[in-house]
C-alpha cells in the first residue's frame, strides 16, 4: 500500500481473543511502521491503554467476559480517550451489529476476515480525522 507511510509511528491497539486475528493485524501494522499494542479481552486492553495511549483502536465485538461493545464504551467514557477512534471487528456484517457499534461510539466496523489493505486503510482514515487541528494563539500585548 502506498501511503502506508503515513502512519508509521502511530500506536494502535488490538484487542481480540483470537490469537490470529491478532498476530495477522500485529504483522499487517508492524510492516506499515505502526507500534502494535496487543490485548486479549476488554479487560486486558482497558489495563493496558493508558500505559500505551493508542492512536487508535480496533476491538472484536464478541469477547468473553467483557464484549466489544461495553469495552468501546469504557474507553470512549474516559476524558482521555473519547476522541481515540475504536473500530469494531466482526465476522457478522449485519446492520443491527453495526448500529449496536455506532451507539456505544464506534467510529467504524471492520468485517473479519480483513486484508492488509483494508486494516491500513482503516488506520489511515482514522489517523487523519483523529489528528489535532493547529491552533494558533496570538500573544497579548
């Protein structure tokens, strides 16, 4: 992919119980030059997030114990990752699971299986809207 550069150096988190799943996204984002925090459950991935501060996050949807979607809605009631983009990853494509996603504040829904264009594509969408608008002040005189 050619913009891949873009987004090197951005840190984001994988949150999956599948080992493949999340090895393939580790691969995908690592050769891309992306910081890959890996988490198993909701659990693991909210102890973990403010060590790492991800740019952006991708969490399966159906976990053990704590699902996808009150895992996003932990991380987007926190002041300081509300702006942090979570994109929701499933096998199911049906439009109840993504307006589910939409309602707990999910930027995104990604269908599994992803291709390497699609996750960094997806990273590189979210990293552009996510960025900090330049302000500039103007000193007092």
């Amino acid at each position: 992919m050619n913009g891949s550069n873009s987004i090197a150096g951005l840190t984001v988190m994988v949150i999956d119980d599948s080992n493949t799943i999340r090895r393939s996204a580790e691969i995908f984002l690592k050769q891309a030059g992306c910081v890959v925090v890996l988490a198993e459950n909701g659990f693991d991935a909210l102890a973990k997030l403010s060590d790492h501060g991800p740019d952006i996050v991708f969490c399966d949807v159906l976990m053990p114990r704590l699902d996808g979607y009150q895992t996003c809605a932990l991380i987007k009631k926190s002041p300081r990752f509300r702006n942090t983009p979570v994109i929701m990853l499933s096998s199911k494509d049906g439009l109840f699971d993504r307006a589910r996603g939409r309602l707990v504040g999910s930027e995104e829904y990604l269908t599994k299986p992803f291709t390497k264009d699609s996750l960094l594509k997806c990273v590189q969408e979210h990293s552009r809207r996510s960025e900090p608008e330049l302000v500039t002040a103007t000193m007092p005189q």
